[in-house]
C-alpha cells in the first residue's frame, strides 16, 4: 500500500493505492483497471515526451488520447480509499470542485502510485 499527496482544485488531497484498488474499480465502474491505467500512462508518455518547444496544439494533440473520466474515476477512487471526503461518485466530487481538474497536477502522481503498487517482490524460480 502506497499514500501520497495530490493537489486538486488547489487542495492537497490523500490517496491510497493498494491492491485492493483493481477490484474496488470493477466493482464501482465495471472496468478492467489494469487496461485503463495502461491507457493512461501511453497517453502521458506521448505528452511528456514532447520537446520543451512544442506548441499548445501539439500538446493539446498529445492530450486527446487521455481518457479524461478514466483519471477522474481513478483519482476519485484513491482519495476515497484513504479516507478523504469525495462524495458517492466521481460526478457528485467534481461538482464540488471550484475550479477544473488539472491533468498535469494529478497525473503523473497516480501513475507514479500505480506503478509503484505494481512492482512485483517475488523473484521469479530459475528453470
């Protein structure tokens, strides 16, 4: 299990990421966690991977292949499982938000999460 910080809406947050996260997800929203957050991290290495010169439309660009209610379901899931309050659902937490939710706050913070609740310990037996 993993808890950082994140800032949404200016307010720092806690999440957690654990195992647990994966089954909680299917169970809220009927989705393969795993697939999704594959997704996500394509899409923010394509963005992250552009030069320091690219212009706004490029980066837009890069930004279209983030599935937007994905991070927000995943990042309203986390917050909820550390405890913080963030509503019933995704919708009624960011209803609540004064301002938008930024993708390059909260981003790379839960992919950084996921991946590390994702190394594995065990070393594989030799054949």
């Amino acid at each position: 299990m993993i808890e950082r910080r994140i800032v949404i809406d200016g307010q720092e947050r806690k999440a957690r990421a654990s195992a647990l996260i994966p089954k909680m997800y299917r169970v809220k929203f009927g989705r393969d966690m795993v697939r999704d957050m594959m997704s996500l991290t394509k899409a923010y290495k394509k963005s992250a991977e552009l030069p320091k010169t690219a212009t706004d439309e490029e980066r837009a660009e890069a930004l279209m292949g983030i599935d937007f209610g994905v991070l927000e379901n995943v990042a309203w899931l986390m917050m909820k499982h550390a405890g913080e309050d963030v509503g019933e659902s995704p919708d009624e937490w960011l209803e609540s938000l004064d301002g938008v939710f930024s993708v390059y706050e909260a981003l790379p913070t839960i992919l950084d999460m996921w991946n590390i609740n994702n190394k594995t310990t065990s070393v594989p037996k030799k054949k």
